[in-house]
C-alpha cells in the first residue's frame, strides 16, 4: 500500500482593514458602575494625609516703603503751603497799604 497523505501548509491571511472596518460598524456598551462612598472615602484620606504633612509657611515679605514716605512728605509740604497762604495774603495786603 502506497502512502497518498500530503500536510498542506496555510498562513491565515489577516485583513485589517476589514476588520478594522467591522469593529467601527460595531456599537459597544461598556457599562461602569463606582461607588461614590468607596471613592469619596478615598479622596478624603488622600486629602487628610497631604494636609497633615503640610506644615505652615511663612514667606518674608519686605514693603518698599520710600514712595510712601515721598508721597506723605509731599502732601505735608501742601498742607504747609496752603496754612500758610492767608497768613502771607494778610501780610502782603497790609504791607500794600
């Protein structure tokens, strides 16, 4: 008896843009459920413990406070001015007479 078997060897062809353009024809529902208490739960540990390590600052803060000085000098020097005024206005009128 003669041995008639052949072994057929096949590469699968795999066509992406098909499949690509079956999986976009597909509609896909995922459905998510989350437990808000789990999660609030989680975020308030999370926030507990990053405020517990955090210690106050302090930060130096220098004013400049030249201009502010310049500005009251500048209206004290006004305010001399003007007091001054009539007492000279007097002055003046009855050195005229």
């Amino acid at each position: 008896m003669s041995d008639n078997n052949t072994t057929i060897n096949m590469q699968p062809v795999l066509d992406l843009q098909s499949l690509h353009k079956q999986l976009n024809s597909q509609k896909f529902k995922i459905n998510v459920n989350i437990d808000t208490s789990a999660l609030n739960s989680q975020i308030q540990a999370s926030i507990g413990q990053f405020t517990a390590n955090m210690q106050p600052t302090k930060i130096p803060v220098e004013a400049d406070n030249s201009s502010l000085l310049t500005a009251i000098n500048t209206i004290g020097s006004i305010s001399t001015t003007l007091s001054f005024l009539p007492t000279a206005k007097n002055a003046l009128s009855q050195s005229l007479d």
